[in-house]
C-alpha cells in the first residue's frame, strides 16, 4: 500500500549559542536591535513535514509517495531520499527557488531564535494530486498556504480518504477555510493548543469537528492522545522515553504511525499506541530524520510500554 504526503521539504540548519540571549539583549534598546551571536556549533538536518513522515513512514514498511516543491539546492537532500527509498516522482524542482530553510538558534536556556525562508514551498500549488497511483491514504500536512487549499479539494474530488494535519500553518487560514478542511478531510490530527486554535477560528467545538469526520486524533504531549472515534473517546498514553534529545519532528514521526495504520486498517487502540511510539523514539534522537527502527526491537518496546504484544508486521 502507498501513502500520498502533501507537505513541506525543507533544510534545517541548527546553531547553538553558549550563552543567554538575555545577557546581549537589552529590553530598553530592543528598537536599535543589532546584535550578533557566535554559534561554535551547527549542524544542518533534513526536515520538513513531508519528508519527516515519509522517512518515518517508510522505516515501518510502506511505500509513502511525496508531493512537495523544493528549490535547486535540493541535491543533497534528494540523494538522501533515494539512499531510503522514498519516492519522488512528484517533487517538482523549481530552479529559481531555495528549498524552504529554517535557520534556527538554541541558546542555554532552550529558547530559539527562528528564520525561516519559505522558497519553494510557497509554491506548492504549481503541483497536483496523482490520482492514479493506487494509493490508499492521504495526508495534507503544512505546506505552502494555496498549495494545502488545493491538494485537500483534489484529494476529495479524486476519492482518496485524507488526513488534515494543519500544525505551524493553522495561522494561515481563516475560520472558512478551517471549516472547509474539516468537510472534505477523513480524519484531523492536531495537537492540544492546534485543537484550541481550529474550534476558536473555525467557531466549531471539538465535538462538532469530531462529528464531520471519521476520527479526531488530539496529541497531548507527555499526557498521551485522545482519538476521538465513532461517538467514543479512546484515551492512547504517551510511550515512556528514556531521553529528551529533541522533540523537533515528533509530531511527523506520530503522523506516519497513524498512516501505518489508516493503510494496515489497523484498529485505533494500536494504531494510536504505534504513533506513540514512533514519536517517542524521535524525541530521544537530535534530528528529525537521524533515529531507526528494528522491527524486533520495535515490538519489544511496544509490550513493555504497553502490556501488549504487536501483532502487526514492521519494517521494510
């Protein structure tokens, strides 16, 4: 089974800084702001929401398909894919773009000073949804605003059940356009505050989302998930970890649990635990594409987090 994955390809290009932005920045100057910082270390990822669930997707044995725009720096990055097996047939390159980049700064108390360039990714509309692949699900995860507009109407004209999965976009679409993700979609995913921004904007409650669609999946962070299914509400606990390494990507890698499962028709109770997991395994590596899978080990940890045995295959 084939999996379509609407979103972003983007580099990442982390730098950490020894020191506290509060001893450079002077609150009572912040409107002549000019400051520099040295960054010893610095490390660039592969990233973007497409290419993290894809990468997630296929270390748990499926075949996920990317639908993106990237710019033509994208060479190294797109070795990469092709050293894991993810399809490219439809990532556009667009030569007169950057691929989107995200220019991160961590200083010693974790907060972030972010840049991001949207490139290519704004013009994710210029591609469209295959119809003819044979694929089984779909998700529309964040992207270029128009482009997420477009992929979720030809994802329902096309009859290709969907997950609309707004994250870091929510802000770009107004209470219309929310409501109208939420008619065409066959499942949401959002995460606790992404919940509360969709029923704010769209003047919806999370029964009412729940009601229009066949599942609402609600991550709560180290509280679990909540998947809200046929009139019930499935409680799924949060996988214990033994490291908070970084939780950038953990939302991708729990995304292409969920996919595993929506192509597998797995039932939510397992389905859920299995995102968890994957997402669990993430936090506890730096880079949202630098962690693995053992399939045996896999299912180890999943009887010992959960107190039950995975019967399902894993792996490639």
């Amino acid at each position: 089974m084939s999996a379509i994955i609407s979103g972003s390809i983007a580099f990442d290009t982390i730098m950490v800084f020894n020191d506290r932005f509060r001893n450079h920045i002077l609150p009572e100057q912040v409107h002549l702001l000019n400051v520099s910082f040295m960054v010893p270390h610095l490390r660039r990822e592969y990233g973007g929401c497409a290419g993290n669930i894809a990468y997630n997707l296929k270390m748990l044995g499926e075949e996920p398909i990317t639908l993106s725009t990237v710019g033509a720096d994208i060479g190294s990055y797109a070795d990469w894919m092709s050293t894991n097996g993810i399809d490219q047939r439809y990532v556009t390159t667009l030569n007169e773009h950057y691929t989107a980049q995200a220019y991160i700064t961590t200083d010693m108390d974790d907060n972030q000073i972010t840049a991001f360039h949207p490139g290519a990714m704004g013009e994710a509309h210029q591609v469209d949804v295959p119809a003819d692949t044979g694929a089984k699900v779909g998700v529309v995860a964040p992207n270029g605003p128009e482009g997420m507009v477009k992929h979720a109407r030809q994802f329902a004209e096309a009859g290709i059940p969907f997950i609309f999965d707004p994250g870091q976009a929510m802000p770009a679409f107004d209470g219309d356009q929310l409501r109208e993700f939420v008619e065409k979609a066959t499942w949401v995913a959002v995460n606790d505050y992404e919940s509360r921004m969709l029923t704010e904007k769209a003047d919806l409650t999370l029964e009412d989302v729940a009601k229009q669609v066949d599942t609402l999946i609600v991550t709560r962070g180290g509280e679990g998930s909540d998947i809200y299914t046929q009139g019930e509400r499935i409680h799924v606990p949060a996988a214990p970890i033994s490291q908070v390494a970084d939780p950038t990507g953990c939302g991708d890698a729990f995304r292409a649990g969920l996919l595993f499962g929506l192509t597998r028709g797995i039932d939510w109770e397992t389905t859920g635990r299995i995102a968890s997991l994957m997402g669990a395994i993430k936090v506890e590596q730096s880079g949202t594409q630098n962690h693995t899978i053992e399939p045996e080990s896999f299912k180890s940890r999943y009887q010992s987090a959960f107190g039950r045995s995975l019967e399902v295959p894993i792996g490639r």
